[in-house]
C-alpha cells in the first residue's frame, strides 16, 4: 500500500471565501431513491446472513422514482396517478439450491421504510413499486466467493473514495436547519411541513445566505392567509436552527417561487414532491455525509445500495471520511484533513492501492512530526473495513448521516 502525507492549507472554519452547500431533504426524491437503495441493500445483508451465515454478492444503487400525478388542495386533495419506483441491480437469487426472496424483500422493504419516513404518503395506494432484480455476473460472484472461504474480503471494483473533516460552519448550518424542519418534534408542532425540505445555503466571506424549499401538506392548510401564517412559522424555526449552529448574521428565504397573491404556493398531499413535480434518481443526491459540497473534494461514486463486505464504492467513501475525521480528532495539531483511497479489483479491502492524507496543521507543525501517528490512525480505520457491515446492520454506522456514526471510537 503506498501512503503520502501533504500539507493542507484549509482554515478550520471556512474552506474558501466563498462556499456553496446543498442538502437534499428526507423526502426529496433523489434521497428517497438513495433511502430505498440502501433499505433493500440491509435487508438483502440481513436475510443472506440469518439464511446462510454470510452476507452474499449484491450491488442494488440504480434506483429511478418516476413521479406521479396529484392534485393537491387547500384542506386536503387527491394523488391522481401514484409514484412509481424501479429498483434496479443485482443480487444473489439463489445459494445453495435455497432460492431468496428478493422481489419481495425489495417490495415489503420499501413500502415499510416509506410508511415509518413519510407521515402523509400511504405505500400502498400512492406508490408502486418496481423490483428489477437480477443475478450478478459469474466473475464477480466467484470473486465474492473467494474472499468468502479466504476470511478477507477482496475489492469486487478499480474505484475511489474521499473524504474531510471538519465539517464548516456553513455544512453544519444547512445539515441542522434541515435536520431540524424534519425533526419529530416540528412535525408534531407543525404538521403542515411536508419531508421534502431542500437547503441550499451560500457564504460570502462572513455573510451566510439560505433559500429553503418546504413542501406544505394540504390537509393541515386551510387558505392562502393560513398558508402565509404558516409558511412565518416554518421560517422561524429554520431560523432559530441556523442561529443555532453560529449563523448569526444569516439571510433566510423559504419557498420563493410563491406567488401568494396569484394562489401560487408550494402545496402538495403528500409532503413530497415525487407526488408530481420531480422525478428522483439514486446516486445524484447526497455524499454519504449528507451534503452536496462542491467546494469540497467529492466523488461522483453512488454510495447507497452497495454491499458493505466488497464494494469499496461504499466502503472507501465512509472510511475516507471516518479516517480524516479520525486524524483530526486524534492527532494534536492537526485542524483539517482530506483523505483519499484507491482501490484495486482483487485485491484486498484493507489494503487500498493508494492512500492521499492532506492535513493542515496548527501553528505551522512539520508533518514529519505527525506522520507516524496519521499512519497509526489510518491503519485503523482500514482495519475497521472488515467490520463495516456489521456497523452498519447495528445501525452503528449510517449513510447520508454526519457524525457516520455516533461514538467514533479514540
């Protein structure tokens, strides 16, 4: 494995005099096509493991959401046309003559997550979903196999991955004001904010400027003048978020293509706009700490659906970001740090083809100083590759989510 260690001159604060950071809210559609990727991906993982005792070859990420048709209405309207669902990929059908219920996993799986994520959207008559599932290829299920009996999982994939710590105050700013529209206890204050929030925030210099889109449920609306009061209420709350997270001199606007006074207003029956206005597709939404940064380094690699044993399309984008954390949170001196893996098909997960650390160091330290130290804490968080999957079966681990996890261990 070759490791190089380079400066990094990044502030801890602000990356740049300008950022640009985008969340893609629970009900969006491209995070719900990646939510319904990595829901299959877990109960194929589960079902393969209390079946056979190990967790066979799946790789489940192309996922399309094309929407349907509503007609949403002041107190309350109707879906015309339901949502339709493609889940697309492969998956081990049948081991050891025992065939596996994958349609159906995809289907229950889906329709439970939808019912338990989204308040207002009945599984059953609003959407349909689509299981097209089919075997792996013969090279790559035997490469899984291999690994399987040699007890070291190999990379079934020539991919990359990347990640940072810390997150800025803009990421955090856009991942808690969205965090906090979607939270239980402002739907329970609120029931007329829709899981279709979406957060682009923007930062110029010290001035911070965030444009939400709410998605309002009809049924909790009664006119235009309670959708007014209402649409106040929400922007309150994303408000005290923003400040919350050290915003203080934050500029906010919510649902701006409204037209009040024409009756144009952000209305739907079911909280999202997969109901009608958008279509989704697994892979364009969120990176796997839940943001859309393009300030930061980033991958275009789809994180969701991918198994967690062999597919470093996963696996390299979560630990790059658990390492870089990692050394910045372990290492004195050290205020940031990038992190990029390489991996090579074959070869073993725990041992990338290339390792990148970047680091930008406190007081101007040498990173000759450090380098011992960085390569203690990235040994670790490679060997922790071979646990991945349990951490996140455990729920210990979680894609789309920042911290990855919720204790990360010294």
């Amino acid at each position: 494995m070759e490791l190089t260690l380079r400066p990094l001159a990044l502030p801890r604060e602000e990356p740049d005099s300008v950022e640009v950071v985008e969340r893609k809210g629970l009900g969006h559609p491209d995070t719900l096509c990646d939510m319904l990727a990595e829901a299959l991906s877990l109960s194929l993982s589960r079902f393969y493991r209390e079946r056979f005792g190990l967790i066979l070859h799946h790789n489940v990420d192309k996922v399309l959401l094309h929407a349907g048709r509503a007609r949403p209405e002041f107190g309350g309207g109707d879906i015309v046309e339901p949502i339709e669902v493609y889940l697309s990929g492969r998956a081990t059908r049948e081991f050891g003559g025992v065939e596996v219920p994958v349609d159906e996993l995809a289907v229950e799986g889906s329709r439970d997550w939808l019912r338990r994520h989204l308040r207002t959207l009945d599984p059953e008559r609003h959407v349909v979903i689509h299981p097209l599932l089919r075997p792996g290829s013969r090279d790559l299920v035997e490469l899984y196999l291999r690994a399987a009996k040699q007890g070291r999982p190999l990379a079934n994939d020539t991919s990359c991955g990347v990640g940072y710590a810390p997150l800025s105050r803009l990421e955090r700013v856009v991942l808690a004001t969205e965090r906090r529209l979607n939270s239980p206890a402002v739907k329970q204050a609120q029931p007329w904010i829709g899981e279709d929030v979406k957060v682009m925030g923007l930062r110029h210099g010290a001035l911070i400027d965030l444009t939400v889109a709410c998605a309002f449920v009809d049924r909790h609306v009664r006119d235009l003048e309670d959708y007014a009061a209402k649409k106040d209420a929400a922007l309150a709350t994303a408000r005290e978020a923003a400040l919350g997270e050290g915003a203080a001199e934050a500029t906010l606007r919510l649902n701006t293509a409204d037209d009040i006074p024409k009756g144009s207003v952000y209305l739907t029956v079911t909280g999202t706009s997969a109901e009608a206005g958008d279509d989704g597709q697994a892979g364009r939404g969120n990176r796997v700490n839940g943001l859309i940064a393009p300030y930061r380094p980033m991958t275009m690699e789809s994180v969701a659906g991918k198994n967690a044993v062999t597919h470093v399309g996963k696996i390299y984008n979560i630990t790059a970001g658990l390492m870089a954390d990692a050394i910045v949170r372990n290492v004195p001196g050290v205020s940031a740090s990038e992190v990029y893996l390489v991996s090579r098909i074959g070869q073993p997960v725990a041992e990338p083809a290339f390792v990148d650390i970047r680091m930008a160091s406190e007081e101007g330290r040498p990173l000759a100083s450090m380098a011992a130290l960085v390569r203690e804490v990235a040994a670790a968080s490679l060997a922790r590759t071979a646990t991945l999957a349990d951490d996140m079966l455990a729920g210990r681990i979680a894609f789309d989510r920042w911290p990855l996890e919720s204790a990360v261990p010294a």
